[in-house]
C-alpha cells in the first residue's frame, strides 16, 4: 500500500511573509469599541421603551413605545424640540463654516508669509489651544452682553468663530501641501494675494479643511456650557441646553425622560451622517498624501 503525500504550501521567493495579527492590540481595540459603543446601544434601546418599560427593568431588548416616544417629543412644547434642532444645525454648520475659513485664511497666511511677529503670533495661538474654554465663558459673556448681543444668536456664534486649534492645523497643512513655486508663479502672472489664496491655495487646502470643520462642528454641536451661559430665550437653545432642561423638569414629571432619551438619540443621527459624508473627503486626502509620497 503506497502513501500519498499531500503538496506542502510554499511561499513564492519574494512574496512578502505574512505578520501574525497582534492579540493584545485587538483585544484593547475590541475592549474600547465596546466601551463607546454600549451606552449608544442602551439609548437606541431604550428610547423604543415606554416609561413602564423604562423604570420597570433593565435590559437591552428593544420595547414598544419608540412611535409614543417620537410623537409625544415632537408634541412637546408645540414642537419646541425641533425648534432646538434647527438652532443646533444653525450653531454648529454656520459656526463651523465661518471658524473654518478663518482658521484657512490665519493658517496660510502664517505659513506663507514672513512678517515681523510671526511666531510670537503662532505661539499665542498655541496657548490658546492648551487654555480650557471653561475660563472664557465669563469674559465671553461680559464682551457679549456689553455690546447689547447678549441672549441673541450672535451670542453663540461670534465666540466660536476663532477657534486656535484648527489655525494650527490650517498652517500645519498649508506648509506642508501649497508650493510655493505655485504661488511665485501666480504673483509673476499678476495674480492678486486674495485671489492666491482663492483660486490658488484654497483648493489645495479642502481635505485639510475638512478636518477642521468636523471637528469645530462636533466641538460646537456638543457645546453646554457657552448656549447655556448666553442665553435664556428657550426658543433659541440648542439641542444640548435643551435637553438639559427636559431633564430638569424630569424630576417632577418621570415621563419627560422617555422624551429625553429620544431627543438624546435623534441628536446623535446629524452627526453620524455628516461623518459618513465627509469620510470620502478623508480617502481622498490619504490618496493625495500617498501620490506625493
């Protein structure tokens, strides 16, 4: 009786080895994935539960009353929450957009320019991304209601139009993507510096850009302390000091956190998919990088 020897798999002379995946490092990815994700799953969960379900038992089983939830939210106050919403999206993508070309325009012209003072500048900014915005609510609020636009929507938006973070990350990314033979090139042809940074600049700067109003918008969407400290007009709140109030009154009226715990979950959707919008934003930077590489 003769024995057949099975082939052996042979690596090709050249192929690259495959590396064995990295047990630890998994595991504490998975752990944190987990950690974010438990609580998103709880109020997607619960936001479907009726107030006796909800006070009733804990679990993570869906319940029966996510339609009530939604149409009793969308009842209350005369529709108020939607209202709280609008003045969020307003905030956040106004606010964002507005930081966004300024941190663009501070960003490339501390990268491209040399003038007297520059680092000094550029240092100041440095220490305003390390300075907790807590500390500025107060002044904020004293500059704000001195100039009579206290309890305004101007309250909100004109503080998050400097943001120093995302000037750093305007001038790290101008630096490091606008030639400057380009820009010579376009001052030789008798190109204005506006329209440099227009038609020139700009255009190189998008991914980049993208970063920094994602995170300007997120950083002002989840914003509490600076609506809640400007304003008192209910009809203006965003989504945040809105539902900080539904909570308050909670405590006297246990339904209203049925209601609470909806909003919480719809305020997490506009950010969801502008992160599933914008990602193709961030291939398309990844792409760049790699081809100049």
């Amino acid at each position: 009786m003769t024995s057949v020897r099975l082939p052996t798999a042979t690596r090709r002379p050249g192929a690259p080895r495959r590396k064995p995946m990295a047990t630890g490092p998994t595991i504490i990815l998975l752990i944190g994935a987990l950690y974010c994700l438990v609580p998103i799953v709880w109020v997607v969960t619960a936001a479907s539960k009726s107030r006796e379900e909800l006070f009733s038992t804990f679990s993570y089983l869906p319940g029966t009353g996510f339609a009530d939830n939604l149409t009793n939210l969308s009842s209350y106050g005369g529709g108020v929450f939607w209202q709280w919403a609008l003045n969020s999206l307003l905030y956040s993508g106004g606010g964002a957009m507005a930081s966004t070309l300024v941190s663009a325009a501070a960003g490339y012209a501390l990268a491209m320019y040399r003038f007297k003072g520059r680092e000094i500048v550029f240092m100041t900014i440095l220490a305003g991304v390390m300075l907790p915005q807590i500390t500025l609510a107060i002044p904020q609020y004293l500059l704000i209601s001195k100039i009579g636009l206290a309890n305004s929507y101007w309250a909100v938006l004109l503080p998050v139009l400097i943001n120093p973070f995302g000037i750093y990350l305007a001038r790290i990314y101008a630096q490091s993507s606008v030639p400057l033979e380009t820009v010579e090139a376009a001052r030789i042809d008798g190109a204005s510096e506006f329209r440099i940074f227009r038609q020139v600049a700009l255009p190189i700067l998008v991914p980049g850009l993208v970063t920094v109003f994602m995170l300007q918008f997120i950083g002002i969407w989840n914003n509490f302390l600076l609506p809640f400290i400007m304003l008192s007009d209910e009809t203006k709140f965003p989504l945040t000091t809105g539902l900080y109030l539904l909570l308050n009154q909670g405590t006297g009226q246990p339904a209203l956190y049925t209601l609470a715990i909806m909003g919480a979950l719809l305020s997490i959707i506009p950010l969801v998919a502008m992160m599933l919008f914008l990602q193709r934003y961030w291939k398309l930077d990844l792409i760049s990088g790699s081809l100049k590489g």
